[in-house]
C-alpha cells in the first residue's frame, strides 16, 4: 500500500465529514460518527488500513461514554 493512498484516504476521510458536518449542522460531538461512517467506505476501498477505523471506533466509544457521564451529573457534557 503506497503512503499516497494513505493520505488520500485520510484526506478524503475528514475532508467529507466536515462537509457532511456543516450540511447536518451538528457540533463537534457530531464529527467523529461521521468520519467513521466515511472511514468505513475507505477501507472498503482500500485506501487504508482498518486499524484507522478501530481507532475513530474507540474516540466514538470514549465521546458517547463522556457525554453520558456529563448527562447523568446534570452537566451539559463535553
């Protein structure tokens, strides 16, 4: 796999859930599932590895446990 393809993926990845972010207008909070849901069609086209997609698989996991733990103490989250 050329490093080329890499950075294409990546490119693409976060390029697409910015934009996606902005249609849906939805925060921050909002961008990691999106760029997972991307992540999922590049690595089906294999611009890059799937371990890209366990990791934002993990920052998803670690947001929605956040925003929980923020929703049952009252807070507003992160």
């Amino acid at each position: 796999m050329a490093i080329y393809d890499w950075m294409i993926g990546i490119g693409l990845t976060f390029g697409l859930a910015l934009f996606l972010m902005f249609i849906v207008r939805t925060d921050v909070k909002g961008f990691f599932p999106l760029a997972t849901f991307i992540s999922v069609f590049m690595v089906y086209a294999g611009l890059y590895d799937s371990w890209v997609l366990v990791l934002l698989l993990i920052i998803d996991v670690v947001v929605i446990f956040i925003e929980i733990k923020g929703s049952l103490r009252g807070g507003g989250g992160i």
